[in-house]
C-alpha cells in the first residue's frame, strides 16, 4: 500500500518537505540550546560563578545566560542543518528511491 504510492517529486512538494526539515532542525536546535544552557548554569552554579544574563536571542522577552552568538550559532545552525538534511532525505527518498524493493526510474522533472 505504502510502497507503490505515486511518489512523483513536483516542485510544491519539495518546497514544502524542505521546509518542514528546516523547522524540524530549527526545533531540534531549541532542544540543544536548552541542552547546553542547562549544563552551563549547573556547571556555574557548582562553582560559585556568577552568571551573566543576556537578552533571548538579542531582545525577545525572558533571559538566557548563553551569549547571543552562541544563540544565534545554535539558531541559524539547525535551520542550515535542517535544510542540507533535507535535501540528503528528499534525495534518498524521492529521487534514489533506496526504500523500493523495486527499481522505479523515476519521473522526469523539470530543470528550473
């Protein structure tokens, strides 16, 4: 059933896959920005350091004690990463087809 559905890569297709991927990488570096925050303040706190507070991401409301390149580092980087992910992933499923058992050549597509 899942296997021999019309997979034909168009181009709203792959704009939106590629697009979900970035927002995928931009949630997962959300994930390691809080990672790596929580293990900075407890490794400051274990010291008795003080911790300065930055502004969240240069001026959004709350506080952050990671410095705003970093936040930003971490940011840019996932939707960079969620963006090559998906075109590693658009590759492998929609033009390599390697979840096949069978060959198909797939449908020619435009060059733009």
């Amino acid at each position: 059933m899942f296997l021999h559905a019309n997979l034909n890569p168009t181009p709203a297709k792959k704009v939106v896959y590629l697009c979900s991927s970035v927002i995928l990488g931009i949630l997962l570096s959300l994930i390691a920005h809080a990672v790596v925050e929580s293990l900075y303040i407890s490794s400051a706190l274990d010291r008795n350091a003080s911790i300065i507070w930055y502004t969240a991401f240069g001026g959004l409301k709350g506080a952050c004690a990671l410095h705003p390149a970093i936040q930003w580092s971490l940011l840019i980087g996932g939707a960079v990463g969620g963006y090559f992910l998906g075109k590693f992933w658009w590759r492998l499923v929609y033009i390599d087809r390697r979840w096949s058992k069978d060959k198909v050549e797939p449908a020619p597509t435009q060059k733009q």
